[in-house]
C-alpha cells in the first residue's frame, strides 16, 4: 500500500506541474521555481514534513522537496549556529544532490557534443 500511496502523491505532484505547463502557459522554469518556492513554504508552516510521513518518496523525490530540504536545512541550522547556520544547513541537506548533478553534466558534456 506504502507503493501506491507514494505512486499516486508523485503523480499528483506531477499533474499539477502538467497544468501549469499547460493551462498557464508557465515555461518549466518558472515550474521548477515555483514548485520549490512552494516546498519552503509548506515546510514554514510545518505541512510538508507531514505529507512526506504520509507519502514517502512520493513527496521526497519531486522538486518540490528540494525547496523543503533548504528551508529545512537552513532553520536547524539557524538554531544552532545563528545566522551563519542559515548557510551551512541550505548546503547540509542538498549539497549531495547538487554535488551530483554538477558531476553528471559535466560527465554528459564529456561524451556528447554540447551545442553552444
């Protein structure tokens, strides 16, 4: 069951990208930014950490999940560190995932032929 609850909130999340790309004419940035703009503020308000109990990797592996492992990150941080802890816990949670897609397009550019 824990597979289709996860199945199905991934592709909620994804349908709601689908229209926006479709009905407001968003172009995927502006997707992507706002998906993530709405992962900080639905961990601000202390949601999201509930939906991803609810859903599993339905709700940690869309974007909208980067933009709750920043909030997330940067206000544990906070707490302990002040203000500088905002810096260390936006990179803490992330910098895996960006580290990665960081190595994996410079490998892609290794073997194919970017055009540019």
């Amino acid at each position: 069951m824990d597979y289709l609850i996860a199945f199905v909130a991934g592709g909620l999340i994804c349908v709601i990208g689908q229209l926006l790309l479709d009905v407001l004419k968003l172009t995927p940035a502006h997707v992507m930014t706002t998906f993530v703009v709405a992962g900080t503020i639905l961990d601000g308000f202390g949601i999201y950490d509930k939906f991803i109990e609810f859903a599993g990797a339905g709700a940690t592996v869309p974007i909208v999940s980067f933009g709750h492992s920043l909030l997330h990150g940067a206000m544990h941080q906070a707490d302990e560190h002040g203000f500088i802890g905002i810096g260390i816990g936006i990179f803490e949670l992330t910098s895996a995932g960006i580290s990665a897609a960081i190595l994996f397009s410079f490998i892609i550019a290794l073997i194919f032929k970017p055009k540019g």
